[in-house]
C-alpha cells in the first residue's frame, strides 16, 4: 500500500468516527437551525437580517390565525356581511335593508313581554309517531335531536304573560324547530291556548312561522288545520280577541288555517306570506307573477292583512292594539 493510500485510508476512518460520536439532540439541533433560517431567523433563534440581493422582501408571511366560524352572516334580502353580535343587538333586524330574520321563539317572548311575566303551559306535550314515518332519519329521531338543538320539546310555546301590562295569552310557533311545522302536539297546544285564553278571559296573541304542515305526520297534521280553526270560531263567538303575527316565512297548512282566521291579522316587513311557494305557482301556471307576490307588502295592499309592523315597535303597536279588547263589542 502506497503513503498516499493509506493517508487516504486513514482520513475516511477518522470522518465515520466523527460521525458515530455525533448525537441525536446534535442532528436535531442542526435541523432547528435550517429551518430557522428558512423562517428568517439565526440558528441562535434570533431575527435573521435581510438580505435583498437574495430577493428577498422586508414583509414576511405569517400564518394565519385560525378564526371562529359563525362571526358573519350574509343578509338573504341584500346580501351585505353582517357581524352576527350587532344582528342580536339589532333584534335580528338587518342594518342596511331593514330585512327581519327568523327570530327563535324564546326570543320573541323576551322581545314581547314584560320581563319575567312568562308563565308557559303544556310544556310536556311531545310529538308521537302513530304513522311509524319511514326515512333515512326516523321521525323520532329527528324530533329528539330538535329537542336537543332547541332545549324545548315541541315547536310551540304557549303561555300566560303581560304585554306592557295588558294580560294576555301568548303563543309563538318557532321556525327553528322543525321550521315550525305543524303536528299534532302543535295543532294541540294552539286548541289548548285558545281554551286557556276563553277560561281567563284573556285576548289571544300569536306569533306564526311556519313551513306548514308536518308531513311525517300525514293526515294527522291535516287534520289539525280543521281543529285550530273550530278553536278560534268557537273562542271568537263566545267574544274572545285574537290576534296573529304573520313572521318570515308563514306558509302552507299554517296559512290556510288558524293564522288567518283571527280578529286582526298583522305581519312583520318583507315576510314571505303564502300556501304553495310563488316558484310552485310560477311553473304550475306557467305565468310571470307580480313584483312582491306573497310578501307582506303585497297582501296588505290585496287585504290580506292588516298592518304591517316593524319588529322594535311591534311590543307597543300591540299593546295599543289589545286595548281594543277592552271595550264593549256591539
């Protein structure tokens, strides 16, 4: 072996010592350092200068921060983004149309009454399944798991309670709950409320919004629209006072039946108010409807309904509204 050799041979054995004697936490910090010199710092950790013949820029990426979902909502009337907190504080009232959201059923009370007036009844009426609804969810199911979303057991909630002082009976059908369709237990408790309203000598206020009759209930839930309607006619000849709130949306079986049948029928501003839906009526039809069909604005000009109320004056146009109550009828 030449000296060259084994001067060669001797360098290659003393790097594959260096190597061995090397240590994880020596590689794991030699890796820390690259990719701190990737994100613009020393491997000490400290802020790396910037060098801009290499191209680089003085803004730097940083990762995004991760944010909350449900923040925003988008206005389904102007389409404007809408921070989801100055909505609740606004009463779900949108800032730039004026358009009235769905408002939950709890919330209405509170906007409504006075405070603590509330006093709800037939609260433990829930929804059975006579017709044993086949679907891809069964008809119980989906009832519990709106029980679970909503913390109430059905979609309406009646009651005892006071409108600036004026004693009435109130109940309000919660789109949220199943959009607010009527059943059995809904048919039921309506029934139940007017009876409640004749018995205390009470006028009758209701809050509707509804996508109509609940079709897992079949005939069942059709069969409620002839029950709430006997209800009021029996409570207005014994010389009860109704009246019907008309909410975004109110359609379907609600419409046709009890929600139209009151002594004074108001609605909020831009509520979509109809049976079958105005695309429905379009295609079956086959004609171009009118600007505004089925909203708010357009039944009040057809007679339809009686007035039309914002949702911040709503409280005190109700009040003075009850008082007609009062007097003596002819």
């Amino acid at each position: 072996m030449t000296d060259a050799a084994h001067d060669g041979t001797a360098i290659q054995a003393e790097q594959t010592a260096q190597a061995r004697e090397r240590t994880e936490p020596d590689v794991a910090k030699e890796r820390e350092g690259d990719s701190g010199a990737e994100r613009g710092k020393s491997p000490e950790g400290e802020p790396r200068p910037i060098d801009p013949s290499l191209g680089e820029s003085r803004f730097r990426l940083r990762k995004k921060k991760d944010m909350p979902g449900g923040l925003w909502l988008k206005c389904e009337s102007c389409g404007q983004m809408i921070y989801r907190k100055e909505l609740e504080e606004r009463g779900r009232v949108c800032p730039s149309c004026d358009f009235h959201f769905t408002l939950p059923g709890r919330e209405r009370l509170a906007q409504v009454l006075d405070p603590e007036s509330f006093d709800e009844r037939f609260a433990d009426l829930r929804a059975l399944d006579r017709l044993e609804f086949k679907d891809k969810v069964p008809y119980l199911e989906k009832v519990r798991g709106a029980e679970k979303k909503s913390g109430q057991t059905e979609a309406l909630i009646c009651g005892l309670g006071e409108i600036e002082g004026r004693r009435v009976v109130v109940a309000v059908l919660d789109f949220s709950f199943m959009g607010g369709s009527m059943g059995e237990v809904v048919g039921e408790k309506i029934s139940l409320a007017v009876e409640l309203a004749q018995l205390e000598r009470r006028p009758l206020v209701l809050f509707v919004g509804s996508g109509g009759a609940r079709m897992h209930e079949g005939i069942i839930s059709l069969m409620q629209m002839a029950k709430t309607s006997a209800a009021l006619a029996k409570f207005n000849d014994a010389g009860g006072f109704s009246i019907c709130v008309m909410t975004h949306p109110t359609t379907g079986g609600v419409t046709a039946s009890f929600a139209s049948v009151c002594d004074l029928t108001l609605a909020e501003p831009g509520a979509l108010i109809g049976f079958a839906g105005p695309r429905v009526i379009a295609t079956t039809l086959k004609i171009e409807l009118p600007p505004g069909f089925q909203r708010a604005e357009f039944l009040l000009e057809k007679g339809q309904i009686d007035l039309i109320v914002r949702r911040r004056e709503m409280r005190a146009k109700l009040a003075q509204l009850l008082d007609f109550a009062r007097a003596p009828r002819s």
